[in-house]
C-alpha cells in the first residue's frame, strides 16, 4: 500500500513538473528523438529520488568514524582533477510519459475540448484471435493434429508403439485444444494528412516548427481515437505522397501551385477513405507563397466543393518565412469569413506552435 501511493505521488510529481515546462517541451524537441512504441522519454530536471542508506541507525556524525584526514565526507565531491565551475550541476531524470497522458496534460493546460467524432465513426468490434495451444478447452476447439502428435510421444517414450499395427488411442493428458483471446478492434478509425510546401522559402526552421506542431497534434488526435493513420505530401509546383522522414528532410527550390497538393489530398481521400467510416484531418503548412491568383481561386473551388464536405476540418497554418508573402491565408479568410470546417492559424515562430495547436484543436470536431 505504501509502495502504492509513493508510486502515485511521484507520478503526480512528474506531471506537475511536465506541466510548470508545458510550453517549453511542446517548442523544443528534444524529446521526440526519444519515442519509444507508445511512450515518450521526458527529462525532468530537479527531482531528488529518495534513497535508503546501508548502516546502523544514528550511526556517525562529527569526528566519528575510520576516515583519515583529508577524505570527502559522504555527499561532498572527492578529490580530482580539472577547474571549479561556477555554476550548479543539473540533475535531470528521464521518465517514461505515454501519448495519452501527454495529451490529457497538453488539454489540461490549452483547455482543449473532447473530440466528438462525426457519426458512428468510432464504433469497435470484438473479434476472436488464436493465440496458441493449451491442455484444457472445450471440444469444439480441440486440435487433433497437436492431439495426436503428444499421444504418438507418449506410446513411444512408454514402449507401446507397434509400428505393424500402429493404432493410437489418445488420453486425457494428450489432448490439446487451441486457445484464444478476444480483441477489441476499432471498427473505424481517423487518418491525418499533412501537407507541406517544400519550396525554397519553407527552410530548415520553418520544417522544425511543423515537425513540432504535428507531433502534439498527433498526440491529441491519438488520444480520441484507437486507430490514427498518418498521411505525408510535399509539393512545391508538384504534389506527391512521400514517407514522415521524407516529408520533414525534403528541400526545393521551384515555384509553389497549392492546388497540387489539395487535388492529391483529394484523390487519397475519395479512394481510400470514405466518408461514412473516416475522421479525415487535412492540415496544410505553407509560408503563404502560391504562383498565381488564379491557383488560390482553384483552391478555394477544391474547398468549397469538395474537401470542405467531405472532412471533420481542414486546418491551414502559416510559417512565417522572411521570403515568403503571407497572401494564401488572408486569401482564404476572405474566401471562408466564418466557416466551421475551415481553420486558419498565423504561426510566428516556435513560441506561437501552442496557441496554434489551440487554434486547430479548440473546437473538438
């Protein structure tokens, strides 16, 4: 019991320290080098983790003891080598945070609502998965080649086997039956798409910053939904499909047609994912540079008649870039004064990603 609440207060701890450096850790990313499977390692700076001491009670204290002169008393530094530091030593602790709990602190402190999925869209099955073989089951799930295989040992090992007449009769310690557990499956999931523009004025800053902010949005979206699939485009006068490696390292220098990206956008939604059974999030990360006019006006047709009915929300966030116009997102507030689907949001640097994410995520579609 006391193992127990020792346990909970430190995570309690934790969290607390996670949330006084929410902002920190969601700008900076060093800690998203550092997944593992479900799990995020998060270094944790003054935590002291309390220790038991070997030695009788109360024993020590001053001029008592087998120390000789000159010796480090226990907790101070030993002699060595090298110049004194000006400066206090950081202890940091790396601690184990899953998504989900990332996510409830990240809600907590950007005061995201819940997501409401569209229709019956997160409806789960139960299904039947073979695991193994097991010595007890009921006979409908026996297994008789695994039965008579442990039977045919068996009158070997015993002497009883009689290859001219080779009948084999098994027992109850012979049987085996296959064994089972059930698996909760979401029946149907969300996928995000991502696209970016890759072009000249999009630089290495401009792609850490969206690195950032999809990782917390996929934080998030996890959080709600079982199953999430990810989905990466790049374009720059051309759009194409490309792996999260790809997508964050890919450098050129042409002209931006955004228009390429929303028509594949398009295509890998209308044939991969239906409406009835999908929660589609399309989010776009430019620096607000597009080759023409006309291009946006397409744009905004694409929306309007399309992408717009067919998705949970369609998200825009705009890198500011020192080469970049800014024109698209003022082109599409213009286009789309209040609508519900479409979400716009200006990101001014890495200290701008948390209201960002809020801009996206506030209203829980």
């Amino acid at each position: 019991m006391g193992i127990g609440q020792d346990h909970s207060r430190f995570k309690d701890i934790v969290k607390g320290r996670i949330k006084e450096n929410f902002r920190r850790y969601i700008t900076h990313g060093e800690m998203i080098g550092k997944q593992e499977n479900e799990y995020v390692k998060i270094p944790i700076p003054h935590i002291d983790i309390p220790r038991f001491k070997y030695g009788p009670k109360q024993q020590g204290g001053m001029g008592q003891g087998t120390g000789q002169p000159g010796d480090a008393v226990d907790g101070e530094a030993g002699p060595g080598k090298g110049e004194a530091g000006d400066v206090p030593g950081e202890h940091v602790l790396e601690v184990d945070v899953s998504f989900d709990e990332l996510a409830e602190i990240m809600g907590e402190e950007l005061q995201l609502p819940k997501i409401q999925p569209k229709g019956h869209k997160s409806i789960e099955t139960i299904q039947t998965k073979y695991t193994g073989i097991s010595p007890a089951g009921p006979e409908s799930l026996r297994h008789f080649k695994k039965t008579y295989r442990e039977a045919l040992k068996r009158s070997i090992s015993v002497g009883s086997y009689d290859p001219d007449n080779p009948v084999i009769i098994p027992i109850k310690k012979d049987l085996r039956y296959k064994s089972y557990k059930t698996v909760v499956k979401p029946q149907a999931n969300a996928v995000v798409i991502y696209m970016m523009d890759v072009s000249g004025s999009m630089g290495d800053e401009q792609k850490e910053i969206v690195r950032l902010e999809s990782f917390w949005i996929n934080a998030w979206l996890k959080h709600h939904y079982k199953g999430l699939q990810t989905r990466f485009i790049i374009h720059d006068a051309g759009a194409k499909e490309v792996d999260e490696k790809t997508f964050f390292s890919t450098s050129e220098s042409g002209g931006t047609l955004i228009s390429s990206a929303y028509n594949l956008c398009k295509k890998i939604v209308d044939e991969e994912y239906p409406i009835h059974e999908w929660n589609i999030y399309p989010f776009h990360f430019s620096d607000g540079d597009n080759w023409s006019s006309e291009d946006t006006q397409y744009c905004v047709k694409l929306l309007k008649e399309d992408l717009l009915l067919k998705v949970n929300m369609f998200c825009y966030g705009q890198v500011e870039s020192k080469y970049g116009s800014g024109q698209f997102i003022k082109d599409l507030e213009e286009a789309f004064p209040e609508s519900e689907e479409l979400i716009t949001s200006r990101i001014e640097g890495r200290s701008k990603i948390p209201d960002s994410i809020k801009d996206f995520l506030s209203k829980g579609n």
